[in-house]
C-alpha cells in the first residue's frame, strides 16, 4: 500500500490537474460552439415566439378557409386556432426543453 501511495501525486495536484483540465474543456466547448450572447438569448426568444405563433396563425388562416367553404354548426376557426396554439406551445416546449438540457450539460461540466 505505502508504495501505490509513493507513486500517486498529492491531492492538491490531483485537484490542480483536474481544474485545469476542466477549463480546458470548457474552452474547448466554447471555441466550437461559439459563446453564447445577449443576441443568442433575443434570438432564442424570438425563435420562440415564431414557434408559437405560426402554427397558431396557419390554424386560424386554415380555419377561416374552412367556415367559408364549408359552413356549418361548429366553428373550425376556434377548433383550429386552439389546435394550432397547442402545436405551437408544444414546439417551444421542445426548444426551451433543449436549450436547457444544453446549459444543464455546461453546468455539469463546470463542476466536474
């Protein structure tokens, strides 16, 4: 035992060794990912809005075409546009989820 002791570096350069590491690969991340900006976070944001909002536009538009065409005792606007807001909350339910398993990998890494 007191020889596999001898041969293993001290804990404090074990611990050096693995924070520089860590950083080494956090910069490695970052030069091929790029860092993330301001404009990355307004470009999320708007990613999705239009996520919502055009599935929930196409379902109304769809709708209105259909209650024209096709009159009738249900309303396929309402029906449609409900529809179309559902895809689209689930659209950036998905995006949001991603993005935030992507920070929580980061995070995982920092502490690492």
């Amino acid at each position: 035992m007191t020889d596999e002791r001898a041969n293993q570096p001290p804990a404090a350069d074990r611990d050096f060794v693995q924070q520089v590491s860590a950083k080494a690969a956090r910069k490695l991340r970052v030069q091929k990912n790029g860092q993330q900006t301001v404009w990355f976070g307004l470009g999320m944001s708007g990613l999705i809005g239009w996520s919502v909002a055009v599935p929930t536009v196409v379902g109304a538009m769809t709708g209105l075409w259909w209650d024209n065409h096709h009159p009738g005792a249900h309303s396929w606007t309402l029906i449609l546009l409900a529809i179309g807001l559902c895809v689209g909350c689930a659209n950036a339910w998905h995006w949001v989820d991603q993005e935030n398993k992507a920070m929580q990998d980061g995070q995982e890494d920092k502490h690492e």
